[in-house]
C-alpha cells in the first residue's frame, strides 16, 4: 500500500541487529517473516513504509511481497529501532533502571521520553492528550505563542525576571503603529464622543445613510488592517507577551483544529515538515478509535443482523434451523478429523445435499391443525 498513514511497526534486532542499517517491519510481517526472530516493539509511525525484504536485509525475502523496492526513501528513523528511547537512549523496558516513570511520544518526532527527561512534570494522564519534546519546540518555535493559550497547564506571562523562561514581546509593525495613530486622531475621538456612533452601526446600504467623507474614510483605515490581521491566528497571537521555556509542552485533545492554516502558515508547516499538525486524523487517538470501530465491524454477527429484521416466529425458527445445521455440520466433520483425512468440496455438497432432503422429509412429516 506504499507509505501508510499510521501503522503499528516492529524491528527485528536478529535482522538488524546494531550497526546494521536501521529497518522497521509491519505487523504482517512480524508474524509471517519474522516470527521466530527477536523482535522489540516501535508502537505506532506515521507514514512508514514496510522494509522487510528490501536491501536492508541480508538473504531474507518478504513472504507477503517479494518485489519490492530497494530502499523507501520516505521513511524516518531514529534510535527506537535500535530498542533505544528519550534523551538517556536507553532501552524500553529497562531492567537497570529502578526509577518508576511512565513513558510519552513525541507527536513530532515520535521519539519516546521519561517523564522526568521532558524538562516539565507532566500533567496528570487525563489531563492532556499529546506531547511536544524539548528539542521539536526548538525546531518548531511558533507553537510557544500558541501554548500561552492551549498548552495544559497554559504558559502564562511571568512578572518577574527571576522566572524561568523569557518573555517575547513582538515588536509592533509600522502598520500597527500608523493605526494605533490614526484611532488617537480627532476622528477617533468623534467616535468616541458617540456624535457619529449611529450613523456607523447603520448598513452602507441604508438610504438614510448620509455619512460625511470624513467618517467613509475612518471606516475605511479601521477594518482593513484588522481583517488583515484576522487572517493569521498566529501573527494575533505573536503580537502579545508570551513565554518561552527550555521545556517540553503538553496539548489537549482538539489542541490541532486551534491553529492557523493560511496561505503563510501552510508554507511554514511545509518547510518544517509538520503539516500534519493540522491534520486531526493524524493523532495517535484517532488510530485506536478507527481501530476499535473496525474490531466491532468484524465482530459483529451475521446471524445476529438476521434475525433483527425478523419478527418472533421467523426468528425462533431460523435459530432452530441454525443450531440442527451446527450440529449435524459438527458431527459430518469430526468424522474426517478422527479418521485424519480431508474434506473436499465434493464432501461438503453430499452434506448439504443430505441436510436438504432431511429437512424435506421432516417437513412432509409435519400435520398442522387449526384451533
């Protein structure tokens, strides 16, 4: 299927154990490829591509799709597939370390962290949802104006230098300053005084209208920049005090639908290679639910979606009909299992034949009387 949007991976340490070049196997392929091999879990990637079988491995061919491509240029690796997690690089269980801590991804660079590593104590479990490390807010810097809001906790503004972190104040832009200048002005002031205030609430299509061309053109300097501005979430954001810290950051769940996606942040997410920040399908969350909901699609009974659409007497006699099949079905088979030999197709069709003119003759036998 190519690079799968998200998907459970393996590495296998017999194939590629370290000094190898690094290697991740999907959850097919771990049982049909690599079953006996030593394995160590790399919990979900996003777009990843199966290599088992490419040039990666030494004579060992995919059982699933011998021909494949000989490396997948679009994959991402890290030090997970050598079994070696967070800053400390150590493996995941780790036998050595007597330390309770729980373990978080990276939604960025999906790396895995202690939580005494991340450089913040985390907020309890329920709390929030996804996590950025230490080093991705150094990479991603634009998500430091909006954790001042959405961050759990959020990263308020500090009061004193003594804080730790630094407060960024955006300088103001010459359009900012030439507005604020203009809304000082005696227009401004107009305003204020509420002489025109009525004449500005009305429609430009009213025919009462009769503003002055004094007031058009205040309408005019006062709503164009702020539509502007209003485009951008994160330039909003970036124009007021917010603090910055040398920490990892903790979001909650709908955290992603919050940020900004015009024309100039869209290119910023490209050139960092995070556009999928904004993709909500991407989160970690949104894998299990998709996969719990297709776990009860296949789960659901066929016999049981019968019988629904039915009402009690047809209902009592499908289920009737059901468990004589199932029975006499079970006992046809067994015969072939104790005498260790095969069924054919051939042997089925007599069952079914069998079953038919049994039923047939039981039906024949049947008298129905009225009361």
């Amino acid at each position: 299927q190519g690079a799968v949007k998200r998907q459970a991976l393996y590495a296998c340490g017999t194939c590629t154990p370290p000094g190898r070049e690094p290697a991740g196997i999907c959850l097919a392929c771990s049982y049909e490829c690599h079953g006996s091999h030593r394995l160590f879990e790399l919990y979900t990637k996003r777009n990843f591509r199966c290599d088992c079988g490419n040039s990666k491995f030494e004579n060992l061919q995919c059982k699933l799709l011998p021909e494949k491509g000989k490396v997948n240029s679009g994959n991402k690796y890290n030090d997970n597939f050598f079994g070696l997690y967070c800053t400390c690089k150590r493996p995941y269980p780790d036998p050595e370390d007597e330390i309770p801590d729980e373990m978080i991804q990276c939604i960025v660079c999906e790396d895995w962290f202690h939580g005494r590593h991340l450089g913040a104590v985390p907020p309890e479990s329920g709390d929030f949802h996804e996590m950025v490390c230490q080093a991705c807010m150094e990479h991603c810097p634009f998500l430091w104006a909006y954790a001042s809001q959405l961050a759990v906790p959020p990263l308020t503004k500090v009061t004193s230098v003594e804080d730790e972190g630094i407060v960024l104040n955006v300088e103001e832009s010459e359009e900012q300053k030439k507005e604020i200048k203009t809304e000082s002005g005696p227009e401004h002031q107009e305003t204020e005084e509420g002489k025109p205030t009525d004449q500005l609430n009305e429609p430009s299509t009213s025919s009462s209208s009769s503003c002055p061309q004094s007031i058009n053109t205040l309408i005019l300097i006062q709503t164009v920049p702020k539509s502007e501005e209003s485009v951008c979430k994160l330039k909003e954001l970036q124009s007021k005090p917010f603090l910055k810290k040398d920490t990892a950051t903790f979001w909650p769940s709908n955290w992603r639908s919050k940020l900004c996606t015009c024309e100039a942040c869209l290119k910023m997410y490209s050139e960092l290679e995070v556009q999928f920040l904004t993709d909500e399908c991407d989160t970690v969350l949104a894998y299990e639910n998709k996969g719990t909901s297709d776990q009860e699609t296949d789960r659901r009974d066929p016999l049981m979606d019968t019988l629904s659409s039915m009402n009690r007497v047809q209902q009592v006699e499908l289920i009737c009909e059901y468990n004589d099949l199932k029975t006499e079905l079970t006992d046809y088979l067994r015969r072939f299992a104790d005498e260790g030999t095969v069924v054919k197709r051939e042997d089925i069709q007599h069952f079914f034949e069998e079953f038919q003119s049994r039923k047939r003759r039981r039906t024949n036998r049947m008298q129905y009387y009225c009361s």
